[in-house]
C-alpha cells in the first residue's frame, strides 16, 4: 500500500477494512465487538467505513486484541548513541520555525486536512 499516493479518506477507509477483516477473523459481530469497547453498534459501524475517532480506534484495538499493532502504526524511532552523546540527556521541547525546514516538508504540511483517525 502506497499511502502517499492515496487520500486521507481512503486511508481511513482502509484501516476501518482491516478492522472489519480483524473482528470477522474472529468470528465477532459487530454488536459484541461495539459493546465490550463501549461504542454503540452506529459508532462502530462508522469506524469499519473509516469515519471514527482515534479513542474509538483505540478502544476497538484492544477489544480485538490487536493493541500491540499501535507499534506499527507509528514505532519509538530509537535514539542513536552519538546523538544521546550530543544531547547529554536534553529532550527536544518545540519544533524549528518553518523557515528553517526543507522545503518538501513545508508543502506537506500546507497540504494536510484534518481527519478524525
């Protein structure tokens, strides 16, 4: 899957796919799957088309046991040790000004709607 070169909607569609495929794997209806993440089966039935919301996301995940995929979602990038050296144990606290970023990731940027998931 190529997400760059899909929408934010398909994508979202897409996950709600791979929720829907995870909970029929299982052999779970959607009422059962819905009430034990305390979402009413409309909330649930939105989340499979793609249209929920990150809590409900999260909630689903652990109902169907797929928690640990959150991993793959977005992973701890490690820090490397020549970095840590350098940084001798500061944490970053805020981003540098737009002026200061590549050009590319400045496009991005403009370019990003905002989604529910």
């Amino acid at each position: 899957m190529n997400n760059y070169s899909m929408s934010d909607q398909a994508i979202c569609e897409q996950l709600g796919e791979r929720i829907k495929t995870r909970r029929l794997e299982q052999n779970r209806n959607q009422q059962d799957v819905a009430q034990a993440a305390g979402l009413s089966r409309s909330a649930y039935q939105h989340m499979e088309k793609g249209k929920g919301t990150l809590l409900n996301f999260i909630a689903v995940l652990r109902v169907l046991n797929a928690l640990d995929q959150l991993d793959n979602f977005l992973p701890d990038k490690p820090y490397s040790p020549i970095a840590m050296l350098q940084n001798a144990g500061r944490k970053r606290q805020r981003a540098s000004s737009k002026s200061s970023l590549p050009e590319s990731t400045t496009a991005q940027n403009n370019t990003e709607q905002d989604v529910d998931w």
